[in-house]
C-alpha cells in the first residue's frame, strides 16, 4: 500500500490480491467514529483534571479527527522490537531490507516496485548470514527469539480476543520487548486503545499538560485507563503529537520581518 499526501488529499494506491479496499479501510480505520472516542475522551479528562481543561482542549483540537492506524501485527511487531534506540526513518530502513530478502514478494504499485512483509514461515528460512547482513547488531539475537517462538500468524490474530493488559503481558514474554513496545503494539496493531505507551514526549506531556509528579506518571504506566479514562490510547497519541510538535516550534520560533514599504508581505503556512 502507498498512501500520498497531494494537496491536502490522500492518494492511495495497493495491490488488489493483498486485502483490496476493505484492508485500506481497516488500515487507516476508516470505520471507527474518532470524533466520538475523543470526546468521551476529553469528557473524562476535564471531569478528573479540571484545572487542566482548557489546556486539554488544545490539545484534542490540535490532532481532531486524526485517527490510529491498525497496521499488520507481525509487521508491527518486529518494527517495534527493532525500535528501540533507533529512529523512526531506520527502523523503516530495517522492514525494507528485511523485505527485500524475499524477491518473490516484490509488487509494482504507482510504477514502483514495493515488497510485502515476509510471513512468519517465510522469516524463519533466513539463513543466519542474512540475518547478520540486516545489521541489527544487539537486535540480532532479540529478531531471531521472536522467530522461533511466535506463533502462527492466525494465532497472533487470535489474541485479538485478549483483554488489553493480557495481550501486552503476552507480548512482554518475548526478549527485547518491554512495557512501551507491548503496549504499542497493542495500541497499533489490534487496536487496543486502552494501551498507553509512554515515551520521552508523552512523558513531557503529562506533566505540561495534565500537571503529574514522576510518582504520577509511574501510576499511568501501569493503570493507564484507570487514571486516563476512556480510550486513553487515542489521548496518547494526540498529546504526543501536540507535545512533539510544539516543543519543535519553541526551539524554531517562527522569524517575523517587518515589510518594506509598499512591497507586500507573504508568508508560509506552517502545520
């Protein structure tokens, strides 16, 4: 699947035989009314942090509307695990390569070549050589566990059925996959938006814009939707996104230039 952002609207291309339309649907999950979610969402948080509302509501403001994608789970979970201490662009580098191990996988979308990701079988014929030619270096030994242990791809859809906190406790069985991993791969791969991962920039969020202490924070880690409410899993995300977002215009303030005369002014929109 391609997905383009032309002109304020998305341009998605797929491969007819890999889910058609309604995996797009699922995908970018279409169905899902987010504008309700997020205001039962907020309702919670001003009722239980009431000095804290109006900040809250620049916060559901900034990112209403935006949805949580429901990517493929064994995709997803291998990109989390190859996650940590790495970027968001190389752990995209990593999927690809693994990708491209697997030539037979190769599809032509929008006149690009694009390769699907390998199915579990598929991963477990990779030769050792392979695996160290990924250059995944400590990730190496976590990648090759979670080959030999995860189950077939229709179990993994089957722990769909889980409660949220049993399919990260699940998760956090294997090596290398820790409370934030578990919890993302919950919250993005079976939409489970009682999972809350907690990051440097949710961390800062929580503190700037509900006001908590550390020993409140360490609370949310493991009673998220006890302390959080109702889909705290979408308050997650829009608040990392605001958090993020504005700490980027602190640092790179916009510059405002006084016009010369009679020239007229432009300017650049910024998002």
């Amino acid at each position: 699947m391609r997905i383009e952002n032309r002109d304020e609207t998305l341009r998605i291309s797929f491969v007819a035989d890999h889910g058609g339309v309604e995996r797009v649907i699922e995908f970018l999950d279409l169905a899902h009314n987010i504008d309700q979610s997020a205001d039962e969402s907020l309702a919670f948080l001003c009722q239980h942090f009431r000095g804290r509302a109006s900040l809250l509501r620049d916060v559901f403001v900034y990112s209403r509307g935006t949805h949580l994608l429901r990517q493929p789970i064994l995709e997803t979970t291998v990109g989390y695990m190859l996650s940590v201490q790495s970027t968001v662009n190389l752990v995209g580098r990593r999927l690809d390569a693994i990708a491209r191990l697997f030539p037979s996988n190769r599809r032509t979308i929008a006149d690009s070549d694009l390769y699907l990701f390998p199915s579990i079988n598929e991963l477990r014929t990779l030769p050792s050589s392979a695996v160290e030619g990924l250059r995944l270096g400590y990730r190496s030994r976590w990648f090759l566990d979670l080959l030999a242990e995860l189950p077939d791809e229709a179990t993994l859809q089957n722990l769909g059925a889980m409660k949220s906190k049993e399919r990260q406790n699940y998760f956090r069985g294997f090596a290398g996959i820790g409370p934030k991993v578990a919890a993302c791969i919950d919250l993005f791969a079976y939409g489970g938006d009682e999972a809350f991962p907690i990051d440097v920039w949710v961390d800062r969020g929580l503190r700037h814009v509900l006001g908590m202490t550390s020993a409140e924070v360490r609370t949310v880690r493991d009673h998220a939707p006890a302390v959080l409410g109702p889909h705290c899993g979408l308050f997650g995300e829009y608040l990392f996104r605001y958090e993020r977002d504005h700490a980027a215009q602190l640092e790179n303030p916009p510059v405002s230039v006084e016009p010369l005369p009679q020239v007229p002014r432009s300017s650049d929109r910024v998002e």
